[in-house]
C-alpha cells in the first residue's frame, strides 16, 4: 500500500484553496503580517498561495506550469527588513488557519505542516536584509512526510 502524497491526505485542490484562503484572512488581521499587504494585494494572491502549497505537498504543478518558481516566491520576499515576530506570526497564523480550513487533524499530518512551514519561515527570513539576492532558477521544493525531498 502506497502512502498519499501530504497534498492527497489533505484533500487536494480545495482543501489547499481554503488553506491559502484562511491564511490570507488571518494576515490581513494580524497588525504585523498586514502591513506588507497596506499598498494593495494582487488579486491572484490566494490562488498562486494555493497553488504553490499544493505543489510543494506533492499536487500538480500548476504554479510552477505558469512560470513561477521557488526564486520568484523568495525574491518577493526578499530584502524587505523584516523582523523576527513576522516569521512568528506567519507560522501561528498558518497553524491556525489549517484548523479554519478544516484541513485533517492527524498528528502526522499537522507536523509535516508545520515543519514545512519552519523551515519555509526560516528560508524567507534569510532573505529579509536589505540587499539580500536569490539564485534564479530555483525549482518548487518538494516536502514529503520525512521533510524537504533533497
């Protein structure tokens, strides 16, 4: 028997749509997380989230299909100053929005989550000073239920 992908065990399209969703409410909340969004949010914002989480958890590849790469997601990310309580906040958010989300309340599961989610934190706030650069070409990682597939 073959284990599902942490994307089939989650539910696939919709729950990673309602994952991103709920994140994305949650940040627009928090007085920290919102501020990046305070000169508008691209309208495409919940649906790239979506699919870029649905990727690294296995599902198709439809952000990276459009031309989108992990260099793209870190170069948005990078150089903004940001402070440690950012990542923080993003990981309690996104923790609490798999619970919005209905997403499956398996204690493996919710730790691939939020392993993922620390080491994605992690990566992202390594490129926060000022004139942080990104390699381009980066691909989408691929997390697994034993972690980051090298």
């Amino acid at each position: 028997m073959t284990r599902p992908t942490i994307y089939e065990f989650a539910g696939g399209v919709p729950a990673f749509r309602a994952l991103a969703a709920a994140h994305h409410e949650r940040c627009l909340a928090d007085p920290v997380l919102e501020h990046p969004f305070s000169h508008g949010v691209n309208p495409e914002h919940v649906q790239n989230l979506a699919d870029y989480w649905a990727e690294v958890f296995g599902g198709p590849p439809a952000y990276s299909g459009r031309g989108g790469d992990h260099s793209a997601v870190l170069t948005m990310h990078s150089g903004t100053d940001a402070e440690d309580e950012l990542g923080v906040r993003f990981l309690s958010c996104f923790l609490a929005a798999a619970d919005d989300a209905g997403l499956p309340d398996d204690v493996e599961f919710r730790a691939a989550l939020k392993s993922y989610m620390e080491w994605a934190v992690a990566e992202v706030m390594s490129y926060a000073p000022h004139n942080s650069t990104v390699e381009s070409g980066q691909k989408i990682p691929q997390w697994t239920w034993d972690g980051l597939r090298p």
